[in-house]
C-alpha cells in the first residue's frame, strides 16, 4: 500500500470514528426526548382526566370564580 493510500484510509477512518460517535449522541438525545415526550403525555392525560372530570361552569359560584386578570 502506498503512503497516499495509508493516508486516505487514515482520513476515512477517522470520519467514520467521528461519524460513529455523532451517531451515539444523536441516539442518546433521541432517547431522552422520548422519555420526556412519554412524561410530558402522561400529565397531558391526567390533565385531561381532571378536566373531563370536572363540574360544568354552570356550577360554580361567583366566590368560586377568579377575575380574567388571575
């Protein structure tokens, strides 16, 4: 193998040591917003739940009502 060759497989194996450790922190990245998007769903539901679950306007009194400004 000539010195030309070494060197080009030496840049080549370099961007691909690069390339592999890009690939590793994009993964982790991915897997943290999963987990967060999982979290950020779960208390979407529970506000939803607490939402569904709750009385209709009608029922609250003017005590019970905040002004627009809160």
């Amino acid at each position: 193998m000539t010195a030309a060759q070494q060197d080009s497989l030496e840049r080549v194996q370099t961007k691909i040591a690069y390339l592999e450790q890009a690939m590793n922190e994009l993964s982790d990245v991915v897997f943290r917003q999963h987990k967060e998007i999982q979290a950020l769903e779960a208390q979407l539901k529970a506000l939803n739940e607490r939402l569904t679950g709750a009385p209709p306007d009608e029922a609250r009194t003017l005590e019970q009502e905040r002004p627009p400004h809160y």
